[in-house]
C-alpha cells in the first residue's frame, strides 16, 4: 500500500528554491523506490512573501503548514530586505512560523563525516569522530519575552530592550526533550547557561538538575556558556547531547556547524508537542551565490531525511538519502564550501543529478 503525505515546501529566499529542487527531485526518488507517495504544495515566507503578498508570513502560508504532516523549509533573508521594519523582516516570518506552530524543540546534529574532516578549519585529532547534538529552546527567552521594543526615556532618549525569561514549564518540556533525545545516543547531556550571572539561568538550571532525577541513566553536566562556546572549539569531542536556550542554541550552533568543515551540509529539525515539524538547513540563503548554481544542497537534503526520520517515521527512507549523500562524497563530488585537492567540483545540479544516479 502507498502511503501518502502532505507536505509544504517553503522555499523562501536566495538559495533556497535551488536547493528545494534539488531536494523535491531525491524525496520522489526515494518515495518511488519505498512505495511513499508525497503531495508538494510550495507556499510562500520570508522576503518573497514580502515581495508578493506584502508580510513575512501570509497567513494562508501559516494555515497550508498547520494542514500538511511537515513543512520543508530553505532559508530566508537578503540584503533587499535588511532595512525594512522589524515587523516586514524576513527573519520575522521565521519567527512566526516557529512559534505559530509551536516548535519549541530544535535539534541540530552536528556530525563530522569521515569524507570531509579536511575541509574543517581545526586540526584532524580535534575533530575527527565528532558527533553533537545541540537541543536548542526555540520559542522563548531573549527572542520573544517581554518588554521588547525600542523605548524612549524620561531624558528623552532611547532605550532599546529585550528580556530574557523562561517558565519553569517553557524549561522542563526542552529539558524532557534533551534528556531523550541523549538516552537515544550516548547518554550525555551537557547543559549551557548563564547562571552565574542571570536569574533567567538559575531557574533554568535548577529545574534541568530537578528533572535529571526522572533520568538516572542520563550523565547531566553544566558548563557556561562562554565556557561551553571555548570548549566547543577546544576539545568537541567531550560533547554528545547539548540543551540550551534560544539565543545562547542560536550562537553555539553556528559554532559546532563550523566544526564540520561547513555549515553547508547540516539539517536541523523543529518540533512541537504535536502537528507538523519544520526542517531546514541550519544555514541562510547565501545571497552572494544566489541563482548561480553554486550552493551545496546537502543541508537540505539531509534536512528532508530529518523530515523522513522525526516527522514522518520513515527511518528506512531517511537512511536511504543519508547513505545517497555519504555515497556522493565518497565518489569524490564537492560544491565550492567543501572542495579540496583531487575531488570533482560540482554545481548544485550536478550535485543533485549525482544523488539521483546513487538512489536509481
Ligand atoms: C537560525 C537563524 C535565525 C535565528 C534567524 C534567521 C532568525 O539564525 O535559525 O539560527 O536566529 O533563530
Ligand atoms: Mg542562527
């Protein structure tokens, strides 16, 4: 029996709607090869959306994304858009859909493949057999807590603010998550935060040692966050499962994306407690290479494998493009972010023909 699924492919900006085909064209060639049906159905967000429906998130995006089993997403943003309001900014139909669908669990792996350690910035001991990955809080703190907002003074002048807060409830469900999400992997959990100078963090990390008690297997350290970012680059390897907040989740994961040699091919998945996930590449929509058939559409890809594995349960398919993208490096094809001595440069489209030719 076929098994059908509705998706919602958000292209956005930039790269994105290259990529996006890139990754239509290797999600109905596994649908093809394991009987899964997929009904694509392209809506708009971020700068294009402004362009053509006049806001960062029309709200028939929002409906069409509450309706489908999961919501692919590229990347949003670009120069053109950069002095707009706050409120007609790309960045803030992100922001909308995040919280618009509830998504308050984001999981960002960050694997190094054997296949690329050379394109890493660190040295090859460092890096080699690093395996992370960051659970970043994805509806709270600094990015949405209030007061916000640019204010003036009595003295007539302004004031810009933001506020850091998180309920006990907003920190025990990412902590639940992060807990499970390292009983699947090594059992380690490392949690970041700030609490020897902020309340926001006490709380937080008062509640994550409280609901370690209901996860005895589970080894939970605290560190820092300005430890945690030295550390990162230190020694990686001491890390498996990370749980943080919004703003310090949105810092440290650019940071172990860099680990890999480039943020250019890690997917990123966000959850709620029910309804459709988002997934996308960790990266942004790269407006210097736009429309040039240069971007690496690896992220992507392996972002639709996310999709597969935790919003659609389909471990087999997910596996399936995993060891299609393993398959092309080890056959030597690299986009301009991880190209090094001997392999074959490739384009964004070569870079997907190749993935069909392994999933034929
Ligand atoms: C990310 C991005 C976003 C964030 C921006 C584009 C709003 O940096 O997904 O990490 O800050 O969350
Ligand atoms: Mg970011």
């Amino acid at each position: 029996m076929t098994q059908s699924f509705r998706i919602t492919l958000l292209p956005g900006d930039g790269i994105g709607p290259e990529i996006m085909a890139v990754t239509v064209d290797v999600l109905k060639a596994v649908g093809s090869r394991l009987n899964l049906a997929f009904e694509f159905q392209e809506a708009l967000i971020g700068g294009i959306a402004i362009d053509e429906a006049g806001s960062p998130l029309p709200e028939e995006t929002l409906a069409q994304c509450r309706q489908s089993d999961a919501v692919l997403l590229a990347a949003i943003g670009g120069y053109k858009w950069d002095t707009l309001p706050r409120h007609l900014r790309p960045e803030t139909g992100l922001l909308g859909l995040r919280a618009g669908l509830g998504l308050f669990a984001n999981l960002r792996p960050a694997t190094i493949l054997p296949q690329l350690i050379d394109a890493s910035s660190l040295k090859r001991e460092v890096v080699e057999g690093v395996d992370i990955m960051v659970v970043r809080e994805l509806t709270g703190g600094i990015y949405f807590g209030e007061p916000k907002g640019i204010f003036a003074t009595e003295m007539g002048e302004k004031r810009g603010v933001n506020t850091m807060a998180y309920t006990e409830s907003e920190i025990d469900r990412i902590g639940r998550v992060a807990f499970e999400t390292a009983q699947k992997r090594s059992g380690r959990l490392c949690s970041v935060d700030k609490a020897n100078v902020l309340e926001v963090s006490q709380l937080w990390r008062d509640r994550i040692t409280a609901l370690s008690a209901d996860y005895p297997d589970i080894e939970l350290s605290h560190l820092y966050v300005d430890n945690a970012a030295m550390q990162l680059v230190r020694w990686p390897k001491q890390f498996d499962t990370i749980v943080t907040g919004n703003l310090f989740g949105d810092i440290l994961s650019d940071a172990a994306a860099m680990l890999t040699g480039s943020i250019g091919m890690l997917p990123s998945a966000s959850l709620g407690a029910d309804g459709p996930g988002v997934f996308e590449p960790v990266h942004g929509s790269a407006p210097d290479i736009a429309g040039q058939d240069k971007a690496n559409p690896l992220a992507q890809v392996l972002s639709a494998a996310m999709m597969l594995r935790y919003g659609l349960n389909q471990p087999e398919a997910a596996n399936m493009i995993e060891t299609s993208v393993l398959s092309v490096l080890d056959q030597g094809y690299r986009t301009g972010d991880i190209m090094a001595d001997g392999m074959t440069a490739v384009g964004c489209k070569a870079m997907g023909e190749a993935l069909l030719k392994t999933l034929a």
